[in-house]
C-alpha cells in the first residue's frame, strides 16, 4: 500500500509544523527515524501531501521531544546571541553545570548532552542584557520567533534626549504606533514612563536593533536596554550570567 503523490501538495514537513506537532527540522528528524506515517504509510523525506491528510506519530518522538530542555540565561553585556562574531563570544558558553543558578529548582540534572542543537529562540543584542532563551525544542522556537508569534517581550530601556528640551505626549504616542522601519510600519507596542530616565517597552515583534532605532526617528539616545519579561515568562532575581531550566508547568503563552 502507498501513499498517492501529491506533487502540488504542502511539504510534509510544513503540515506538521502548522499543526503544532512539531518545528521543520524535529518534522525531518522524525520522518527519518520512521515515527511519521501518512494515511498509514510510512512518510519519506520532502513529501508532499493534502493539507488535510491524515497524519500519525509514533509515540517514540514524543518522548524524544520531552527530553529537550529550554534553558533561561540572564545575558551579560558582551556576548552575542548566535554564532560568535568579531571576537565576541556566543551566549550559549555561559550554559555550564557552575554558572546554573543555585535557586533553580526545576527537576532537571545538567547533562552536557542538552548543548545539542542549543540555539536561541530570538536575539538580543551585544550591548543589551536581560533574558534570552535558549532551547532544543522546535515548538518553542517558532512559538518564539515564527513570522506568527504574537508573544510578548518586555523590555526596561533607559534613555536621554539628543537634544535639550521637553518630551511631549506625542512622541510616546509615535513609539506606540506610526514608525517605520525598513520601509515596513512597525505593529502597535506598549510604550510608557517607569521612572524619570527609564521606559517600558512592550512589544510584539523583534526587528533588528528595534527598539534602539524607534528611539533615534524620535530624538532619544539608548544608555541600557534589559529584557525582562518574555511571554508570562519573567526574568525576576535569575543574576546576570547565570540561567536555569524553564520548568515543566511554565509556559511562554
């Protein structure tokens, strides 16, 4: 028994992922080990089916899938989020079994083994600190950073003016809505006053270096920016360099 071709179908891979069951690349690594069947035929690699087909996981890649770990790291100032770049390390070396926060206490042992395909889910910037995940999980990834994602990030950003003289209401009101950025408008965000010299960002995307630019188009300069809430996440007292483990009953959204 086979499967019919469907040549003008959806990738395989694809159906899976826009169903939640898993990210593109987990989707591969299960079609490869066998766990995917499709209409009750074993799936091959670049399939493409119906959107409505009838899809089947062995029970074997959920269990691979809840072993991965989603770990929380408090980034320092200095390390880049990827793939280290002009002599700045990636924030991935600062995951080891010493710098695991002592008040974590999620039911995980640190295993070196959870560095595989450790990558983060979204960036933050060399000269920004705050939370930044770092996760095996492919579902998560794309909860995080898909073209989809409507998760939340908070971020504390301290500024001053370029120029002397007062701020009015219309400028914040520019920072929540109406600034463009590589010719695209940027969606609405939150956007207010914690303190004198401190704003509070809320937003729903995350455009390179955004929030920095939003401040330049009107007439701010960036001193800090720290990220300290991601989804119903928070960064909370986790100490610069150190992480912990998102535990089994958290969830971003």
């Amino acid at each position: 028994m086979s499967t019919p071709a469907h040549p003008d179908g959806v990738r395989l891979s694809k159906v899976l992922a826009e169903r939640g069951l898993a990210s593109r690349r987990e989707a591969d690594e299960w079609i490869e080990a066998g766990w995917v069947r499709v209409n009750g035929v074993p799936a091959v690699l670049g399939q493409r089916v119906a959107p409505d087909v009838d899809i089947t996981i062995d029970p074997a890649a959920r269990s691979e899938q809840a072993q991965r770990v989603t770990v929380l790291l408090h980034k320092p100032i200095g390390y880049v989020s990827g793939q280290a770049e002009d002599g700045h390390p990636p924030a991935v070396v600062l995951f080891t079994a010493t710098s695991r926060w002592g008040e974590d206490h999620a039911p995980i042992r640190f295993h070196p083994g959870h560095l595989r395909s450790l990558a983060p889910a979204g960036r933050l910037d060399i000269d920004s600190t705050g939370l930044l995940v770092l996760t095996q999980d492919g579902r998560i990834a794309r909860q995080l950073i898909g073209e989809d994602s409507r998760v939340e990030k908070e971020y504390l950003v301290r500024v001053q003016p370029v120029r002397p003289g007062p701020w009015t209401p219309d400028q914040i009101a520019l920072l929540q809505h109406g600034l463009t950025l590589d010719g695209k408008l940027l969606r609405p965000a939150r956007v207010s006053w914690a303190n004198e010299d401190q704003l509070r960002f809320v937003l729903r995307e995350g455009r390179k270096r955004q929030i920095r630019r939003m401040c330049e188009q009107v007439g701010l300069q960036v001193l800090g920016l720290k990220r300290v809430r991601i989804g119903s996440v928070v960064l909370g007292k986790l100490p610069v360099g150190q992480w912990r483990y998102l535990g089994p009953h958290e969830r971003f959204a």
